[in-house]
C-alpha cells in the first residue's frame, strides 16, 4: 500500500480552476423596504455572465430582506488586544437564534478565504461605501493579525489575551490570514442626483454659506468613496490594483425614481465602464493564476464557537 501512495503522489494533477467571489453591497433587496434591488445586484450578474467558463465562481447579495439576518457590528475586541481579536470572529457564530449574524450565516469567512480574488460591487452613500459593506469589512479586522487559537485565552478572556499579546508568543501567532489575493472595488453614485442647484449646493439647504461644494470631499475623484476599504485591503495584504478600483456616475441630474437598475442598463458610459473593469480584473486575475494555500485557508476560516 506505501507503494500505491508512492505512485499515487507522483500522478500529475490538472490546474486547480481560479476561484472568485463576487460580493453585491448595496442595501436594496426586492424583498426589503425599498422594493426594488440596487444596481449593485444587477451589476454582480452582468458581471456572472462576463467571466470565463472555466473559473469557479461564487457570489453573495449581503442585502437587506425582511426575516433575513444582517451582519452584526463588530465588538472592536481589538481595541482592549490584537490577541481577543480572533480569526476568524468568534464574537458571533453560525445559526445562532438570539444574535442571528450573516457573515456566519453565509460562510462568508470561509468563502473569503477559499477565493483567489474578491468582485466588491456597491454604490456610495453620504460620500463612503453602504452600511452593509462597511459592517462587512470592520468584520474583517480579525483577517488583518487577529489571534487563531481562541483556546490559548479561553476563548475570550481579555486579560489573558492582553498577556498573550505580550509575550513573545505573540509573534508566532499573528499574521495575515488572507494575504496574496487580489480584491477590485466598483463603485457608483449619482453626485447628488437632482438636487443640486446651478452651483452645486443642495437645492433644499436654506444657509448656503455652509456648504461648499469646493471643499467637498475627494475633489471629483469619487472613487476615493471607497477608499477606507481599499486601504483596509492593502494593509491586510490584499492586492487592489488602481486599475481594479473604479467608479461610475451614474443618474447624473436625475429623480432618484429615474435611477433604477433599469434605467442603469441604458446608460452606455457607465455599462462600458463596468464592462471595461469586469476585463481588467479577468486579466489581471488570469495574469497573477492561482494563491497558495486556498484550501487550508478555507479550512482555518471555521467557527470555533461550537
């Protein structure tokens, strides 16, 4: 039998597939209170059809839906020790009745780690990404140094992680648990719609002197909405090309009643400049090929709140 495993071993293995997920930020869901979905969700299926046959490609809408749990506010554990900071949160856990969480709920911790590269899809909201987006990637601190042996602090003793933190144990331990993927960010955004004046000041503000659209954030680089979490990315060892990281205006002087998915897939510059992003990111996806490590990645990514 050791011979047949000897052999076995040395068979040649067919490339692995490239593995993508394509995550859709915005808050709207048909079966939520607004009762339309974003463009964020029509965008990830385009998107679905675009990429190539042979890569293995899952994606998640983190939207709002009535009776459908939404992701839970990080605890900031890491403000009290790097080391009660656990990879991946055991603040929450799957399947829970009293703090229902979707990040556990949709595996998206195992589905992070099992993904070569990340598809960020989402509109900008008060000149920054959703609430959705935001909950999901202050989640992600943990991915960036956090502790993966709870069971070295009892699972969440703070003393104990503080003393773990200071030991030279420590060192051992943290590092990024996501490092070497790739994630690209698409945002979009109406700049205000049809509510702006001639000169770009809120129709409806009755004291204009204070606000000036000069000293908006930015200065017309709307892409920048999105910046906290890029930086957050790179810091975690996540790779964001700037070519991977764009924006499209979208609904320019528009009723926001006329600045609907539907009406998105008229706009040509703003399909173009999705389609354009979509391309780059299979190119440079394909250029990079496959991460190590996938699998135990996957694998590390469990709860350990059981």
């Amino acid at each position: 039998m050791d011979d047949l495993k000897a052999e076995a071993d040395q068979l040649l293995l067919e490339p692995r597939p490239l593995k993508v997920l394509l995550v859709a930020g915005s808050a709207r869901r048909l079966d939520g209170c607004p009762g339309l979905d974003g463009k964020a969700r029509a965008l990830m299926h385009r998107m679905l059809g675009r990429l190539p046959a042979g890569w293995q490609v899952d994606h998640v809408d983190i939207g709002n839906e009535h009776g459908k749990p939404k992701i839970q506010g990080c605890n900031g554990c890491v403000g009290s020790s790097m080391a009660l900071c656990v990879w991946p949160c055991n603040c929450y856990g799957p399947d829970s009745d009293h703090q229902p969480d979707l990040m556990w709920n949709e595996k998206l911790y195992q589905r992070l780690a099992r993904a070569d590269a990340w598809a960020i899809i989402g509109p900008v909201w008060w000149y920054g990404p959703t609430t959705n987006l935001k909950a999901m990637f202050d989640r992600l601190v943990c991915m960036s140094g956090g502790n993966p042996r709870p069971d070295l602090i009892d699972k969440k003793s703070t003393l104990k992680a503080q003393a773990l933190e200071r030991s030279p144990l420590w060192r051992e331990l943290t590092k990024n648990h996501l490092e070497g993927r790739t994630a690209a960010f698409f945002c979009y955004g109406n700049e205000g719609g049809n509510e702006l004046d001639a000169d770009r000041r809120p129709r409806l503000l009755q004291h204009k002197a204070w606000f000036d659209p000069d000293c908006e954030p930015y200065g017309g680089d709307e892409r920048k909405a999105y910046q906290g979490l890029v930086w957050q990315c790179r810091y975690s060892g996540i790779e964001v090309p700037d070519a991977l990281w764009r924006h499209a205006a979208i609904g320019l002087g528009r009723p926001y009643a006329d600045d609907q998915a539907d009406d998105m897939v008229r706009d040509s510059d703003a399909v173009a400049c999705f389609d354009a992003w979509v391309d780059a990111f299979v190119s440079h996806v394909t250029t990079k090929g496959p991460i190590p490590g996938t699998t135990e990645a996957e694998r590390g990514a469990q709860s350990t709140t059981g």
